[in-house]
C-alpha cells in the first residue's frame, strides 16, 4: 500500500492496477556532497532495480505539490528534514523498466528529479525498501545509466 494526500493508504490492487495502465508520475531526489563531486545513492530492496544504487523518490499523490512530495519521499525513505528551497530543480525523465514490484507489470514512470546539498549523512535513517547507501564518484561509469543522466543535467546547473 502507498500513502493518500490525506494520509491513508492506497490499496496495493489499486497501485498494481494504476501502474498497469498508465505511466506514474514520480519525484527522485539525488543527494550531493558540498562540493558536487559525490552523490549518495541507496541500494534498493524491491524492484524495479532491485540491489542497484539509486536515488529515492516515488509517486505523487493526487493534490500534492511536486516539492511537497520531494519532501515526503525524503523523510519517509531516509529519515532527512529537508528545506524545500534548497531543492535544486533537475529536470523531467522518462523511465521505463521491464519490471516493478508487481509480477507481470512493468514500470513507467514520467520523474521530476532534484538535487540537494547534504552536509550531514549521520540523521540518515533507512526505510524498508533500502538496505545501504553510500557515497559514489559522480564520475562513477557503473552507476545506472537513468541515474548517470541525472547527474549530469544537476552538475550544469
């Protein structure tokens, strides 16, 4: 089940349902070091890509801003506080996977990136679908090519 704007859950068959018809929209936060030489991803638990390292991020709900979701996703999937005007708008992607956390569906998905400056990775406090981070070069060629793409549309800004 995911969340509703007014704080209930969204039954899983409806989830499943939604993201076998249509395209989700989505917000990804790639947090950077100070000096933009590094970005902290997390290994992910579920599919689609599961045990790769990616930004976190997931569905907007239905009357929630696209910030106000950034926002959510950072606290509920890392533990962080973050300041709303210090999101660094990235841009819009397209994502498409042969899979997701549904048999049988793939995943879809149009993604409002941001970046984010992060000083203090101590208050990090993990969720379910996350097992580690970790810090990796921005110059990381084994990165995921989506997160690649992402990153470097963030340093030219």
């Amino acid at each position: 089940m995911i969340k509703n704007t007014d704080g209930g859950l969204l039954p899983r068959e409806t989830y499943r349902e939604i993201m076998d018809l249509a395209p989700i929209c989505s917000v990804d936060i790639l947090f950077f070091n100070k000096d933009k030489t590094e970005v902290l991803l997390f290994k992910r638990e579920n599919e689609p890509l599961k045990g790769v390292y990616y930004g976190i991020g997931g569905m907007i709900k239905k009357n929630e801003t696209i910030e106000s979701c950034a926002l959510r996703q950072a606290k509920r999937e890392a533990g962080l506080n973050i300041s709303r005007d210090e999101l660094i708008f990235g841009g819009i992607q397209e994502e498409i996977h042969p899979n997701s956390v549904f048999e049988n569906v793939s995943y879809h998905a149009i993604n409002i990136f941001y970046g984010y400056i992060l000083d203090d990775i101590e208050q990090i406090k993990l969720d379910e679908q996350h097992e580690e981070y970790k810090w990796f070069s921005v110059n990381n060629e084994t990165l995921h090519p989506f997160i690649t793409a992402k990153i470097k549309k963030l340093l030219e800004i």
